[in-house]
C-alpha cells in the first residue's frame, strides 16, 4: 500500500501561495514600515528568533547588510530572560521572528527591546500570538495552518518578509519586481525533483551543507531539516570557511550538499567544490560544470536574492522521501513538537 504524501511536503508545496497571500496583504504594511524606517534612519538592526525563523534572519542580515549598508546583530533571547542584562537599543530597528510568537524568552527580549528604545517589528505566523500584540509594527507571514513539525512554508515566507522589508525601505522598483515574482518561482521549485541526487543520502551518517553570503541562511535551513526529518548529522558551512579546519574531514563517503546563487560568491564557492571534489568527496551542487560535482536541476535565471529560497522549496519536496526511506516519520521527529517554548 503505497504511504499518504507527509503533511511536510504537502505544506512545503504551498509556499508559493502563501508568499502570495503574504505580498498582497502586507504590501501596505510593508510600504508604511519602510517610509518609517526611512526617517527613523536606524544605526543598527537586530534579529531575535531560534531554529528554522533563525535562519531566517540570517538570510535578512545578509539582504539588509548588502543592500542597505544597516549592520544586523543576532541577540540571544537568554541575554534578558536568565542573565537580565539592560539592553541599550535607542534608535534601533529589532525584528523578532517566530512561527508561534509565544516562547517567553523571545517576548521577554522583544519587550526589553522595546523599553530599550528600539522599533519591534514581529514578523509571525500565529496572529493571535502575544508577540503580534506586543509588536510596534505586526506583519503576518500568511503562511496558514503548519502541522508537520518540521517547518516549510513558514520559513520561506519568513524570508520573503525580509525581502520585502528591503525591497520596501529602499523603494528599490528592481526588488519589488522580485517580490512580485516569487510565488511564480517558488512553484516552479517544488515541481523540481531532487530526490534522484539526494537519495545518497539514505545512507550517509553526516554531511557538510555551504552556503556563502545570503545563501547561508539557506544552508543553515537545509542542514536542521537533515537532523529533524532523517536523523542525518549535517553540519552548515560558509564555502570559505569549511576549508580550513572543517575540511580535515572531507573526503569519500562524506558527502557535501552545496547552495550557490548568482551573484559575486558563486566563484569562490566553486573553487572550493572543485577542491573537495579532488579529494573525492560526493558532492550535489545547485551548480553545473564542476568535474565531480552531480548537478542538482534549479530555476533558470532567478535572482541571487531568490535562488536560495528556490533551493530549499526543492530540498523540501525531496528530503522528506529521503526520511522515509531511512525508516522515519518526517512528520513526527522524535523528541521534538511544534511549539517549543523556551526561558
């Protein structure tokens, strides 16, 4: 009898429509935060999530460092909820990430940041959370209803959030024109099928995920899901730093998966898959034309700032079937649920 499709990659294959429920509705709140930001003209932004909404933010440093010159700090909740330091954050913007919007140390951060003098904005997917109500500027991520514990749609529209948010502040006409296209890209994504490269996987005990600049975020993402859904031990790199210590361990049966987008980080990146691909190393790469390295099918001509969205809905459509076949429940990790609310 063949198995139900996972509620994982159900929900995964939404993303694209929940990116375009979360553009037509926040667009305007977008728009408002943007000509706020403008004027308040913030020194510094600072990000507060965990797990899957972390990598998140990571993609969103990455944009907002880039494409603003706005330097983005990561705070961990635990600075306020067990060590009770009086955070400083006057004129800063703090964004706070979070599918439940309910954990007590992420409120308790996002109200010390508040009281520090800084802007909240919440970017969340349960609109009846404390956080969306404690939030100076709520923006819903329209994800919809996520039941599988390992999160999809909300991740991505996660990162489709911080696209706008920069698209937005900038009123850059080219980035709105991206946002505007990545439903359409985010649907293609998932029809790709990566099953066929990562099905060497099923066997391996560990694997290294790269990613370099806004990609890292992506990586991050990819490597959490490998432990959650198939119990797989990956570990994410940035593709310059891997080859320093982290590389003593490259080499046969140590597979590498490697994100790349185009952009000024995707010939660094491939000098370093050609290295590890010397050493013999298996490698799936979103990157043609590298010897040794099997070429994972990607959307054409995306922007740098959406191929690694891209690549992670297609990892999705492909890694719970990787679980499956090692035995699991992609649905149901042990030892995990799908609110954890930490102090």
């Amino acid at each position: 009898m063949t198995k139900p499709t996972p509620l994982m990659a159900i929900e995964a294959a939404e993303s694209g429509a929940a990116a375009a429920r979360q553009i037509a509705r926040a667009a305007p709140l977008f728009r408002n935060l943007g000509a706020r930001l403008r004027d308040l003209k913030p020194k510094v932004v600072i990000t507060c999530a965990r797990g899957s909404s972390d990598h998140a933010a990571a993609y969103g440093k990455y944009l907002i460092e880039t494409r603003l010159g706005v330097p983005v700090a990561s705070v961990g909740p635990s600075v306020v909820s067990l060590y009770n330091a009086p955070l400083q954050m006057d004129g800063a913007l703090f964004v706070a990430v979070s599918q439940s919007g309910r954990s007590p140390d992420l409120l308790r951060l996002a109200e010390a940041a508040k009281s520090g003098g800084a802007l909240v904005v919440g970017f969340v997917n349960d609109e009846t959370s404390p956080l969306a109500e404690l939030a100076d500027v709520f923006i819903p991520l329209c994800a919809g209803p996520e039941k599988s514990v390992a999160a999809t749609k909300s991740y991505l529209t996660a990162c489709v959030a911080f696209l706008q948010l920069v698209a937005h502040w900038r009123e850059d006409a080219g980035l709105l024109d991206t946002v505007a296209k990545v439903p359409g890209w985010l649907d293609t994504a998932v029809d790709l099928d990566w099953y066929p490269g990562l099905r060497r996987l099923e066997l391996a005990t560990g694997l290294y995920v790269l990613g370099r600049g806004i990609g890292s975020g992506a990586a991050a993402e990819i490597a959490l899901k490998c432990k959650e859904t198939s119990r797989l031990h990956a570990e994410a790199f940035s593709a310059a730093e891997v080859v320093h210590g982290p590389f003593a361990l490259v080499g046969p049966g140590f597979p590498i998966l490697a994100l790349t987008q185009d952009d000024v980080t995707a010939e660094v990146t491939r000098g370093t898959l050609a290295k590890a691909a010397s050493l013999g190393a298996p490698i799936l790469a979103t990157e043609e034309g590298i010897e040794g390295v099997e070429a994972l099918p990607v959307v054409p001509g995306l922007p740098a700032e959406v191929g690694p969205l891209a690549a992670v809905a297609s990892f999705y459509m492909a890694i719970h079937k990787v679980a499956r076949a090692r035995g699991l429940d992609p649905d149901v990790p042990p030892n995990l649920r799908k609110v954890t609310e930490t102090v």
